[in-house]
C-alpha cells in the first residue's frame, strides 16, 4: 500500500466519535447564543467555510447589510455571477445592482495585475461595504461563494444581523477537483445531478467527469446513430430489463449550462475500446467481441468502419460539451479482447502494420481515436492504462486509479503526462467508507474520511513529477449504488473532506479542526435531505442496503 494512511485506530478520530455529539449540543448551544446576539464568534464563524480557505483574518468590526445589498458589477462577464449569487442568497437577502460609478454595497472586481493565482480571490468585508477582488471570473464566484456561506450562518430572520469584518485571501491547491459519476450501472437522471453539481459549486469543486456509457448501458443520445439509445439504454447493473434510460441532447446542454453557471465543467467519458458491451448490443457489426463473463465488451479495432462509427460518435458529443479534453476510457481492454486474435480484420490489421501482441492493437486503436479527437480541436483524457500506448503528452491526460500500482503513475509523470490522482483507495466511493459497512467494496482497505481527507499528502514529498498533477478526483462507480440514499451515504461526508483535500494548502489543512466543523455540515446535508454517513455515530445512520436484483450474488464480495 503505498498511501500509509492512519486508521479508525487514529486517536483523533476516536476522540471525536466520543465527542460527536458533544459538538452537535455545543453547536446548538451558540446557534441559540448567535440568535439573540446578532453577532457570532471568530471560532464558529471559520465553522462553515466549506473548504477551509488558505488565509482568514478576522477584525472586531460588522458589516450590517439590512434587507438588500447592492452590487456594483465590474465587466459584463460578472454579470450572470452576480445574478446566480442573487438567487443563491434570495432567501436572505434580496440584491440590487447599481450602474457603473455608483459605490454599492458589494462590489465585484475584475483586476488581472493582482498577485492572486488563476482561480484565487480576495473577499475583504469592512463595515462600510464587501469587496471581492480576483484575476478571472472564478474567482470572484469563489468569493461570493464564500460570502453566501457567511450569510447564511449569519443570517437572522427575526433581528437585525451583521457579518463580521475581515479579509480572505484564497486559492486552491490543485486546478483539477473534480468528481465523477458512473451512470451507465445505474441512471440517476437530471435532478439528482443538477443536486450534485449545486454541491460540488458549494465545495469549489470544479471538474464534473460522467461516465455515460459501459457494459450495462449507454445514456447519451447520439442522432446519428439511435439505435445507441433505443437498445443501448436498457438495463442496469440490477435489471438487465430495465426500461431505456438516457439523457437527450437537449438535456445535456441544459446539465452543461447548468454547470458551467456554477463554474464547473463537464468532461465527458465514451468508454473505448473496452465496456462497450451496450453500443455493441446496439451495434453488433462494430462489435470486437467479448467472452462469456464480458459478452461484446470491445469495438473492433480492424475494421475501418468502426473509427468512422466512433469518429461520427464523439463529433456529436464533441458538439455538446465545451471541455478541453474528451475521455476516451481505455481501461480494461484485457478483459475481454482476446476474440480479436479470431477475427480477420484484426489478423489483417496486425500483418500490415507488424502488430506482434493485441497491446499492440489497442494502442493502435487509441491513437487513431485520439488523432480523430485532435481534429475536432479536442485533447484526449484516458485511465492510467493510456499511458503506455505512445499518445502525444501535450494532447493528452492520465487519470491514475491503480493504486495498486504506484509505477504506473510514475511512469505517466516521467512521460510528460498531465495527471489527475484518482486511486481506488481512498478515492473510489464505491468503497465501503467504515468497517462495520458490508455492501461497497474492499480491496486490503478501504478509503474513510480520514483516508480522503489527507489525499495526497502522504505520498506528495517522494513524488517527482509534481508540476505535471492537475488535481485529484472522487469517482463514484455505482454497482453497488442503486439509489439516492445509497448514493447519498457514499459521497458524503467524504466528498466534503475530498474538497478540502483539493483546495487548501497542505500548511492550512487539519484534520482535527476538519471534524469540528463537520457537525456544522451535517447541518447543511439534513437541510437539503442527503442522507450522509455520521462518521461520529455510525449506528445512527446505519449504511442503507444495496438495492440488490440478479446480479447482486456476483458483485456482493469483489476484492
Ligand atoms: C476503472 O476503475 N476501471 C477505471
């Protein structure tokens, strides 16, 4: 195991389960102090920054806002922010907008010759007005982010309310925070991921990576080709009669617009040239074969037919989303690849091009798809398994998720490879997040929040390479999660930590004072009816079963 993490045996962990519920009254306790103050402590004002952010100085001073604040907008693009803000704050506040040269309350400023970093803000509250100050459009959102989680904590409906003076000073760690979600083994649909996209926005998460098509279905309507959803969409992990379930073009752009408001871009995955056993069921004549356990997990690598099939695929979906990169897969072709030997186009393919190995062949199969990729102006994202296939280091990204197999990580980074760090452990939420959990995976361990919480730091001074880490991300496979609750259970509070994990510096970051603020979050999850893991009092929310149909025998015991 190469993250030696510390475990439930920690003693801070242990101090804080037995302290849980003392934290909750102590909470309540000052929550009834505030209402008849107006006025809130330093301590239990730094509670609801969500993630901790790298520098807060606090003064004795308050800002009242009254009933209304009003924003002076620098540049058009701040606009729609601004306008996003009124509504997030809607129910505390209402916000006028004032014309150029008005001072307002709360002003909003564009100024790219300020030392903050891309992303980064400066959220200064004086008692005569809130500034918020940042190089791009992000920051000034983070800010106001920030600003909406003070507002809320200070807000008072019966009395009149201030937020204390001070002044943040803010950016994140890593530019790559980012969460991905599994729909093909189980479909969720637009509400619940419009509610994980409004989440990640409140964490400063940034990277939403969906992984819309694998074995059971394929959710992502492609016009070219309708048969993908007719007879693709079909199924889940739990029902391989379930009825056809998918997003829509139109759809998509509503989820892409909806995230882009909230500063957060979505990346796409069309997995290839492996988990394609729904497009094939859709498709056979592109079919690669499979075997038994993986029936028609491949495309066929030798037919020339299929890179113009797969080509016409992505430049639809190249069309619906603005991201830089498109993720190509590219996990697991050895699964199920070695019907390809048997088929005389891939034994034609190998002759002409001196193939001596099917490796060689998927790397063949990548590049091409790549190289179409390129040509619609788009990079190429893959699982660490790309990493050997020869693809061009500016054009491409690695996701490295065998942590089992630190030198394939290692390996990208000497390569040139931009990297994202998602290791099963602790970073596949599927895991099962506490011992006494039975349905989500083990593999020698697990990832608790504790585990997440300290990504990456515990390997981060032995790595070289570093330049080359875009970020970390939590990636939600959903066999095991069937349902809302479920998918709810096993997010959080480990996205909450995860966010933390990849905004703030290693130097701010403290476990300890993590759990003290958690009982504030768990506040904020029952507010909107998540139904999270109490890492304090695990009876008391006890993991809900998994919402077993004819597969659960064969996935209920995975190492
Ligand atoms: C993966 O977990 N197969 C990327």
């Amino acid at each position: 195991m190469i993250f030696d993490l510390e475990r439930e045996s920690n003693p801070i962990l242990q101090y804080a389960k037995t302290r849980g519920l003392r934290l909750i009254l102590i909470f309540f306790i000052f929550l009834l102090f505030a209402s008849c103050s107006g006025k809130v402590s330093h301590d239990e004002l730094n509670k609801v920054l969500i993630p901790w952010p790298n520098e807060v100085v606090w003064d004795d001073d308050a800002f009242y806002p009254g009933e209304a604040l009003s924003i002076q907008v620098t540049g058009a693009r701040l606009e729609e922010i601004a306008d996003h803000f009124a509504t997030e704050v809607s129910p505390y506040l209402g916000i006028t907008k004032v014309s150029k040269g008005v001072q307002g309350d709360l002003t909003l400023k564009l100024d790219p010759l300020t030392d903050l970093p891309k992303e980064g803000y400066r959220l200064e509250i004086t008692a005569d007005g809130i500034h918020i100050t940042a190089t791009g459009q992000e920051g000034i959102y983070y800010g106001l982010n920030s600003l909406k989680q003070l507002i809320r904590f200070n807000y008072n409906k019966d009395q009149a309310w201030a937020i204390p003076t001070g002044t943040i000073r803010d950016a994140p760690r890593f530019s790559w925070r980012g969460v991905m979600l599994d729909e093909s083994r189980h479909f969720f649909g637009m509400e619940q991921v419009k509610q994980l996209l409004d989440l990640m926005a409140e964490h400063k998460l940034n990277k939403f990576h969906w992984h819309l098509t694998d074995e059971p279905a394929w959710r992502i309507e492609i016009q070219a080709y309708p048969r993908l959803t007719e007879i693709g969409s079909r199924g889940d992990w739990s029902n391989s009669s379930q009825e056809a379930k998918f997003y829509t073009q139109e759809q998509v752009r509503e989820i892409v617009q909806y995230a882009a408001q909230r500063q957060i871009e979505i990346i796409p995955e069309i997995d290839m040239p492996g988990h394609a056993s729904a497009a094939n069921r859709a498709y056979p004549e592109f079919s690669g074969g499979g075997n038994p356990e993986h029936p028609g997990f491949t495309f066929n690598p030798g037919k020339e037919g299929t890179y113009a099939y797969l080509t016409t695929i992505l430049e639809e979906v190249a069309a619906l989303f603005p991201s830089e990169y498109i993720h190509l897969g590219g996990d697991e072709v050895h699964f199920a690849n070695q019907q390809w030997l048997q088929d005389p186009e891939v034994r034609s393919l190998m002759e002409r091009e001196g193939f001596e190995n099917l490796k060689e062949v998927e790397y063949y199969f990548l590049q091409r798809i790549s190289d179409a990729l390129r040509a619609m102006g788009k990079k190429t994202a893959g699982w660490d398994e790309i990493a050997s296939a020869g693809l061009d280091h500016h054009e491409s990204m690695i996701f490295w998720w065998r942590h089992d197999k630190p030198g394939v990580l290692h390996d990208a980074l000497d390569r040139g490879y931009k990297t994202v760090l998602c290791p099963r452990i602790p970073l596949y939420f599927d895991f099962i997040q506490h011992p006494t959990h039975q349905y989500g995976r083990t593999w020698k361990g697990f990832g608790d929040t504790l585990g997440v919480y300290h990504f990456p730091d515990s390997a981060w001074s032995g790595l070289g390479g570093k330049d080359l880490v875009m970020g970390i991300q939590s990636c939600i496979w959903t066999e095991r999660i069937a349902t809302k609750e479920r998918l709810d259970f096993m997010t959080w509070p480990r996205l909450t930590a995860m966010s933390e994990a990849a905004w703030t510096q290693p130097e701010a970051k403290s476990y300890e004072r993590f759990l003290e603020r958690l009982p504030h979050f768990y506040v904020f999850y029952d507010k909107l009816q998540i139904a999270y893991f109490d890492l304090f009092d695990p009876e008391s929310t006890p993991e809900p079963v998994w919402n077993d149909g004819p597969n659960w025998q064969q996935n209920h015991n995975t190492e």
